[in-house]
C-alpha cells in the first residue's frame, strides 16, 4: 500500500491522468465533430440532388410517380419515397411511391423527416434510425406530398468506427507510454529524494562528514544546497559548541578547583589574618567569575529562545560613556592603560539603556583585556543623521584582517590571545545590538581598532 503512497507513484498516477484527461478532449473534439462532418456532407449532397434533380423532375400526374422514383433514385444515388398526407386524427403520412418497390415500405410510414416538411411546407433535412441503422434524410412539400431524399450513413458511420478504434489504440498506447515514462521519471525522481532523505537522516544523527550533493538546477537541486548549506551551519555550530563544552569545563574548573583549594587552606588554620584576607579576596574574584560565566550563558540561552525582551526609550549616550569610564577607571588604572572619554553632547539613541551599558562594558573590558600595559582605550559618542553611536577604540596591536567576523562568533577565542573568558562576550552584544535594531561595526585606522555601536538616533 506505501508503494502507491509514494510521491513516484503519485507522480506517474498524475502524468496518467493528465494523458487519459487530453486523449478524451480530443476524443470529444474529433470524434462527433467529424460524424458530424460526414453526416453534413451526405445531407448537402441530399439537399442538392433534391433541388437540382428530383423537384424539376417531379411528375404532377400520380400514377407517375413511382416511375419518378425508380427512374431517378440511382440517378441521385438514394432512395426517393413520396407521401400523401391523409385527412385523419392523427394525420399520417402515407408513402405512395418508394424507389425500393420491392421492399415493404412501413419501414418509413410517419416519416419525422417528412412530417416537419408538410407542417413547415419548407425543406427539412436531418437524420433518422431505422432498425438498427442510421439514414440521412432530406424532405420538400409538392402540394399535398412530400418527397424525401434518404441515403445510408452505413459507410460513414464505418469510417467515424475506424477513426474511433484508432483512438482509442492510439490511447491505449499513449496511456501505457505514459504510465511507463511516468514511472522511469519518477523513479529518477524519487532516487535524488531518497538521497535527500539519507542526507537528512545523516544530519539528524550528527554525521556531518559527508556533502549533499545534487547538481540539478530545479526546485530538487535547490533543496539539496540549501541541506548543503544547513550541514556546514550545523557543523560549524557543533563543532563550536564542543568547544565551549571544553571551554565551559574549563572555565567553571579553574575557579572551582581554585576555590576548593582556598576553602581546605582556611579550614587547616593556622593561617595569619593578612593571609586569610588575601585568600577570601582571590575567593571573591572566583565567584565573580563564575557570576559573569553564569551571566553569560543565561543572556545566550534566553536570546536563542527569543524570551529576551528590550525596552525603545531615548538613552543619552554620552551619559552612559561617563558612566562607563566611572566603572572601569580603577581597572584600567590598574592594569596600566589610560581610558579616555570623549563624549559629544545631546546623543540620544532609541534603545535600552541596560543593554546598552551591557555591550558598552563588553567592548571596554575587551580592550583591557586584550590590548598590552599602556595602550589607550577612548570611549567616544557621536550623532551622524539618524545614527547614534558609542565607541570603543584602543590602539594596542589591532585584529588580523581575516579574524575581524570570526571574532563576534560564539565560543570564539583568538589565537594567541589570553585565555580569560569564555569567548561570549562580542556574540552575546552583537545579538543584544541587533535586538535593539542596531550592529556593532568593527574598523581598523590610523593604528587605532574601533568597535562602534550604531543604533537609531532618537527623532525627538
């Protein structure tokens, strides 16, 4: 039962249908149409014969008119048959001469053909059956007769027979050919689907190793790359995710293994109280390092599930660039950089002003991090027509070219770089700033790198 199920056998049915359904249009058209045809020609023929031959010849004496008919019918190539109508209830048609003498002629008593000429008094033509057999006829009313014209359709009926025996063998043959190249084509089909389908189930188990691979153009081939392009994404994703796996390990390992170890110094004893201060302040920087890990991937998760909400309010940028240089200048104190703040007055942005200081964070402790002892981090704010945007730059030894997309992926850490973090923190801002309707652009000038975070200015 699955078999007629298949999309070959849907397929090869529909290619069915669609020749049956053409071959009786054309059976329709052609058929009737060309009976017709014959029948209109022998009527005509008739009709001619009655006019050209039979009426200027037609005998006013009544005891002439069987000779008429016997002498004109094979003249005319048709049988001739005279009526009288007779005063009766019903009135009836009575042949009183009938060029076929030898046979009975009840067969045409009441002739309809006859009846519509004497009740029209105008010449009728049309067709009749009598046992079994079809008749063109053509009538003329001559006073109180009428003569009539009638010739067998035998012959044309047989040739409408062959022509209607040819189509349906050409049908047949049709159909069968049709079935046949249905089902070749489809079974074609049907094999680039099933290899869609392996592909798929490949995928779904996590084999991402081998390409999908189809070099048709049609809507098939154009799936087929889309599944190409699905398994690269699902294989860089995979393979990005087992390294935050590994990244993740080790970033929750080293603070918690730091911490244990903390924790079975101070239970020893013994310890002096600087000591002890030094150990409870190195336990705090570890659970702030697991706080912002933990930070982190809770803000990943809820952006993947799309539950991560943003308010559109006016936000002054260049308030939120103060309070930034607030919070990081005893760090960068610390860690010997100059921060700089350049703001430019009356940048308002249409935004969250949380997410805002978020991302802002994000890129000033990216520059501390990764940029050496006496680099200089600027933050500046800027208004350029319907942009607002806050900027990050330092000049420490800048971002290869080549690394400056791979940097904003997800569990992404530069080579050679410190190994501080878990590789979020550009991913997770630049997805806060595209909620926000804005991007983070990435430039390099003048020795300076610049991470600058555009979003709608504020119209009011």
């Amino acid at each position: 039962m699955r078999r007629f199920q298949s999309v070959g056998a849907k397929l090869a049915f529909a290619l069915l249908l669609i020749v049956a359904g053409v071959l009786a249009i054309v059976y329709l058209i052609v058929v009737p149409s060309f009976r017709n045809s014959l029948a209109g020609n022998e009527l005509n023929s008739l009709e001619f014969s009655l006019r050209s031959i039979a009426i200027p010849n037609y005998p006013p004496e009544p005891y002439l008119k069987q000779a008429f008919t016997e002498a004109w019918a094979p003249k005319v190539n048709a049988r001739i048959v005279v009526y009288d109508l007779e005063n009766a209830v019903p009135a009836l048609l009575v042949p009183v001469a009938d060029s076929a003498s030898e046979t009975d002629s009840s067969d045409v008593e009441n002739d309809p053909v006859a009846f519509a000429a004497i009740q029209h008094l105008t010449l009728v033509r049309g067709t009749v059956s009598r046992d079994g057999q079809e008749y063109a006829e053509v009538g003329y009313p001559l006073g109180g007769s009428v003569i009539v014209l009638s010739a067998s359709l035998h012959d044309q009926l047989q040739a409408v027979s062959v022509v209607r025996r040819r189509v349906f063998v050409a049908g047949a043959l049709a159909i069968a050919f049709s079935v046949l190249l249905g089902l070749v084509g489809a079974r074609l089909l049907t094999r680039r689907i099933r290899r869609l389908e392996h592909a798929a189930d490949r995928i779904a188990a996590g084999d991402f190793d081998d390409a999908v691979v189809d070099h048709g153009s049609d809507e098939i081939g154009q799936l087929a790359r889309s599944f190409e392009r699905m398994r690269l994404r699902l294989a860089h994703l995979d393979r990005a995710r087992g390294a935050f796996i590994a990244n993740a390990s080790h970033e929750l390992r080293t603070p918690l293994f730091s911490l244990g170890g903390f924790l079975e110094l101070l239970d020893e004893g013994g310890l002096d109280e600087s000591t002890r201060e030094e150990f409870l302040a190195q336990m705090r920087e570890q659970v702030e390092r697991l706080t912002k890990l933990a930070t982190d991937l809770l803000d990943l998760s809820r952006l993947d599930a799309g539950r991560l909400t943003v308010a559109s309010e006016p936000v002054d940028l260049g308030e939120l660039a103060v309070e930034l240089a607030a919070e990081f200048g005893p760090r960068a104190t610390r860690s010997q950089h100059r921060l700089e703040l350049v703001p430019e007055q009356s940048v308002t942005a249409s935004a969250d002003a949380e997410r805002v200081l978020q991302i802002g964070r994000v890129l000033v402790e990216n520059g501390l991090v990764h940029t050496p002892a006496g680099a200089t981090l600027r933050i500046s704010t800027a208004l350029d027509g319907s942009r607002a945007t806050l900027t990050v730059a330092n000049d420490g030894s800048g971002i290869p070219r080549e690394a400056q997309q791979q940097i904003f992926e997800r569990f992404t850490r530069l080579e050679g770089t410190r190994a501080s973090g878990s590789g979020l923190g550009l991913a997770i801002a630049r997805e806060l700033a595209e909620v926000m309707e804005g991007r983070i652009e990435l430039d390099s000038q003048n020795g300076w790198t610049l991470f600058t975070l555009v979003l709608r200015a504020d119209p009011r």
